[in-house]
C-alpha cells in the first residue's frame, strides 16, 4: 500500500507579524477550505502566534518563525520558542537545530527583500535543510535561481505561499508523504511534490 499523501502548506504569516492583520481563527478555516492537514506558521521573529496555534489546532499546526539575520531571512519549524533575530545566519541555524527543529531558508535570492549571496548558501549548505525554490512574491529569476542552487547543493526543495491574509494562503502547497514529527518532515520532503495553483497577482513590496 502506498503512503498516505497530505497536503501541507509553509510559510505563511498571522497578526503576529507586523505585516499582518489576520486572524489564527480565518488561517484555520482557509487551511481547512484548502483540505491542508498541517500548516506551519512562520511569523515575522516571532513564533507566539503559532504557539497559540499549537494549542488551538494541535494535529494542524508546525510551530514556526521566519527569522531576519544579519543577511537573509532564516526560517525554523518544529521549534518550541521564540528566537532572537538580527544575529549572523550561522548562530540562528546552528539554535534552530539545537531545539530539533528543521532549517529553512526563505525567498532565499530575491533581490527586493534580506537575501542571502549565492556564495554565502553554498557556505550554509551544511546547516541548510530546505531550500525555498518558490514564493509567490519573488519574480520567476529568483525563484528559477533558487531551484537550481537547491539542486546543485542536494538540498530539498519546498514553495512557501508567504501568505499574509486568508486568499494567498491557496497560491501553493506541498503534497508529501505524511509525517508527525521534524525527523519524518525531513524524510518526507525529499520526495514532496510542490503544487502551484496560480500565478502571483502582484509584487509585495
């Protein structure tokens, strides 16, 4: 019998985040619209939103936080606290790790927002679970970019939505191999299938 897939959606922001207004009650009711059975949070240096929807949605929810660092902007899941931005890449990977969480690098060359060098990925690798290879607010050469340094680097690939309010939320998902833990995340993601329903409708600033 073949493993059950689940659709699961990354990167998505509440009211937490500065940019935000949504509500952890419409990103639940969107998620489940959508048929997403996990969903991973990751608010602006800051993982008290997806704490409290842990504690709300437990099955549905990966505790996360997407991290500004000294260059880029790091993201961590399945962690249990809240980490301090503005600190080198290096010291925010090494303490996601150090809490069993997974490593996650955001939008990591879109040149309008915190990226990181090419060169500085390829310095990372080590620490680097996840590449994100598709954001709906990156134009198709960050993305494309992206994509293959992932590949060259032999890390797995994943889209973010980087949803801020309830409708970005559908723009993409992961269909994976189900999974309860970071240790089965990691397993699965490998072999993950990105599903991009529509293009983006606009550039976030």
């Amino acid at each position: 019998m073949s493993p059950r897939l689940i659709r699961v959606g990354l990167h998505l922001h509440s009211r937490y985040s500065p940019d935000s207004i949504t509500p952890l009650e419409r990103i639940v009711a969107r998620a489940h619209e959508l048929g997403l059975e996990r969903i991973a949070l990751t608010d602006h240096d800051t993982a008290e939103g997806a704490l409290e929807l842990k504690r709300m949605e437990p099955e549905l929810a990966i505790v996360g936080q997407e991290t500004k660092t000294t260059e880029g902007e790091v993201i961590g899941l399945f962690i249990d606290r809240s980490l301090e931005p503005y600190r080198p890449p290096e010291e925010v990977l090494d303490e996601i790790h150090a809490l069993g969480g997974v490593t996650y690098l955001a939008h990591p060359l879109d040149r309008r927002r915190a990226r990181f060098a090419p060169h500085r990925v390829a310095e990372l690798a080590p620490r680097i679970d996840v590449i994100e290879v598709h954001n709906q607010w990156s134009d198709q050469a960050a993305n494309q970019a992206a994509a293959e340094l992932a590949s060259e680097l032999g890390i797995p690939g994943a889209c973010g939505s980087d949803a801020h309010a309830p409708p970005e939320l559908g723009h993409c998902w992961m269909e994976m191999e189900e999974f309860g833990d970071a240790a089965g995340f990691l397993a699965s993601v490998r072999s993950a299938r990105l599903v991009i329903a529509a293009p983006a409708a606009r550039a976030r600033a």
